[in-house]
C-alpha cells in the first residue's frame, strides 16, 4: 500500500449540463459546482463542513482570480484550515491532486482533505481560458502554417499514423466506443444515455479525418470530490474505504524517436505505480483510462502493459471491455460518453474507479471489483506538442474487510 494512513472514505459526483439557448439544462456558476460537489462528497463520507482540516483544489480551465483556492475555501466556509493546495496539470489533475492529499494525510499534517474539481466550459457568456491561447509560439509559427488547428486535427494525425503502424482502423476503435456507450446507458450521471452500435459510430460525423465526432469527447458542465482520511477515521464513519495501492507520475515525458506519434509518456508512471502496489496490469479488475479519444485510450493500454504496441489492433479487436469482460473500461462510460468537464475530467475515471470497488455502481458494477487501475493525462501529448505534458497511473484497492 502507498500510504498506510490514508483512506479515501467519500466521493461526489454532480449532474452534467449543456446549457445553450436551444435548452433549459442549468447554467450554475463554477463556484455553485464546486459547494455541489463539496456537499455531495462530505455527506457520502458523513462529515460535517467543521471537520475538514485541509482542502485540495484543481485549477479550472476557465479564468479564475489570483489566490483562488483561498476565495474558495472562504467562499465554501472552511475556517481554520491547516493545509491546502492547489493542482494544475491540465485534465489529469484529479490524480495528483488525491497524492497530495494522501500525502499530507500519510505523513500525520492534516487528518482530513476534501479534494474539489469542476469546471464549467459550457456556461453562456462564461470567462476565457486561463493561457493566452499561444504563449509559446508554437501554434502560429509551426501548426498554424500547416493547416493543424486545435487537438482534433493533432489527434487525427496520432490516429493515421498508429493505423498505418499497426492497423488500428476506425473499426477496431469504435469498439471502445460503442462498450463506453452502453456502460453510460446504465449511468445515471452519464450525459449521453443512449446506446450505439458500430456502424452509428462509424457513420458519425466526420471531424479531422480520420477523427470523428464519437472519437471527441462531450464538453459539459460538473464537479467533483473526494476525501481522504485516516483508516481510523474512515472505521469511525463506516462506510466503504479505498486504500491507494500505488501511484506515479511522470511529467514533461521523453519518448523514443523512433515512435513518433504513438508513444505518450505514460509507461514511466505506470511502472512506478503497478511496481508499488505490486500488480500486474492483467490482474486488475477495473480500468478507467483517461479518454480523450479511443486511440488515446489504445496506446494507454500498450502503456500500462496490457499488450505491446503491435498488438494493439487485434487487442482492441478481439478483447470484451464490457463489464463483465476481460477488461472492464470505462464503466460508467468514460469522458466520451458521460461528460468531459474541462480539465476537471480526469476526476470522472477516479470517482468511477472509487466506486466500482464500493460495489455502489448499480447496473453497471464490475462482479466482486478488488482493484482498479485509473489513469489522468493532462495538457497535450509529449510526441506531438513539446513536453507539456503530466502523465498519472494510480492503483486503488479495496480495504480488506471492507
């Protein structure tokens, strides 16, 4: 176990929202998401506001004030807090945000982190985003001229390349798809709710070719938490703890110049956070995988050691992703089909993953889930944008006994 003296003992989850002029879904400001999901997660938990003693918060993509982790804890009404921290590793913050918890916690700091995410990339008339959209010249001086414009275009250019290395055709990816889409059928959180098959994939708009509108993820509004505590703590409260078997990081990755574009950096983490928590890959009994698009989620499986790249294609092909499969993905139906919210969305695979090992995902539980590998991938990959790039791998177990 990564740290003997910390828990995860509540999580929370809100609805998801698209709100535009053509609909009457909410349009709750960022700081209304983030009491939500404050309220949510410490009355699963079964705690009282007075009782938090450290706060984490991931840093939202839309434009916030200066020392806006201590507005909000201000805001939120947290009084007397020992610690508090901040993340911004883009959409994979939800990871090393619950390290650091965990961390503090571990080493006898704090006793109890809430950790907060949400972001709100659908509010009419909202803020921008935090960066100028440029700051380091690199779109306008080398993407720009070329036609590349936005992560769609790159994404579609990771795609080709991985197919014409490996075989990885649309076929074989809407695969991945299609099983998110089911498992998002029976999520009551998920955005998208209605199944598909293969060809309604395969028919969906094009985008960036070969990128088609099923590969993008859905941008919505939501918040999330999760609180970590003391095993002591946690017994006091009852309810279901998850122990945090490994993790690891690996930020600003250096991948082999002999596999450009299907390399991300993320093997490095895995092997660090599978070798603490002593697992192999295979073995695990549930895999959200950070996905932003189904080739993405391909070369994380390589990644983490699920198959080796030239396998990829006939892994994805042959392999049940169901939840009664070989490798349950996505069970609540992953960022593609229940919702990216911002850079907020690796939090969707972490309380999903926390969930499954509670055994609280209803029609969608894995059968007598004990681990789970979870997986956050933030800013754009190193192989094809700089190094900007934070890659996580963290293994969750279930508390004995539990």
């Amino acid at each position: 176990m990564a740290f003997e003296e910390a828990v995860i003992a509540g999580i929370g989850e809100t609805e998801k929202s698209r709100p535009s002029p053509r609909n009457d879904q909410p349009a709750y400001d960022l700081e209304e998401y983030l009491a939500r999901a404050a309220r949510l997660t410490l009355a699963d938990a079964g705690l009282d506001a007075d009782e938090v003693d450290g706060l984490g918060v991931a840093r939202p993509s839309v434009e916030t004030p200066y020392r806006y982790p201590l507005l909000l804890a201000d805001e939120l009404g947290f009084r007397d807090l020992a610690w508090i921290t901040a993340t911004d590793h883009c959409g994979g913050q939800a990871l090393p945000l619950l390290a650091q918890a965990a961390m503090a916690v571990d080493a006898g700091v704090v006793e109890t982190v809430l950790c907060l995410g949400a972001d709100t990339p659908k509010v009419p008339g909202g803020g921008g985003e935090v960066f100028p959209r440029d700051p380091r010249g690199l779109q306008r001086n080398y993407k720009d001229p070329f036609g590349v414009q936005g992560t769609n275009a790159e994404a579609a250019l990771v795609q080709r390349r991985h197919e014409a290395r490996y075989g990885t055709t649309p076929e074989v990816l809407g695969r991945i798809y299609v099983a998110q889409r089911r498992h998002a059928a029976a999520n009551p959180l998920a955005y998208l709710r209605e199944e598909v098959d293969l060809e309604a994939y395969l028919a969906s708009e094009p985008i960036a070719d070969p990128i088609r509108l099923f590969d993008c993820v859905i941008p919505v509004n939501a918040g999330f938490g999760a609180l970590v505590t003391t095993p002591e703590r946690a017994a006091e409260l009852g309810g279901d703890p998850v122990s945090i078997a490994g993790v690891g990081h690996n930020h600003s990755p250096s991948v082999p110049r002999d596999e450009p574009l299907t390399t991300i950096g993320m093997e490095p983490a895995a092997e660090r956070a599978l070798g603490m928590a002593g697992l192999d890959p295979r073995e695990a009994d549930v895999y959200q995988l950070y996905d932003d698009y189904p080739i993405v989620v391909t070369m994380e499986m390589v990644e983490i050691g699920l198959c080796r790249p030239a396998e990829a294609a006939r892994f994805v092909a042959e392999t049940d992703f169901g939840v009664d499969g070989e490798v349950p993905l996505n069970t609540g139906g992953g960022q593609l089909c229940a919702g990216q919210a911002g850079v907020a969305g690796g939090f969707l695979q972490l309380v999903e993953g926390i969930r499954q090992l509670r055994g609280e995902a209803g029609d969608g539980q894995v059968p007598d889930a004990e681990r789970g590998i979870v997986t956050g991938i933030g800013g754009v990959s190193a192989n094809y944008d700089g190094v900007l790039a934070a890659n996580s791998v963290m293994v969750l177990e279930r508390e004995v006994g539990a």
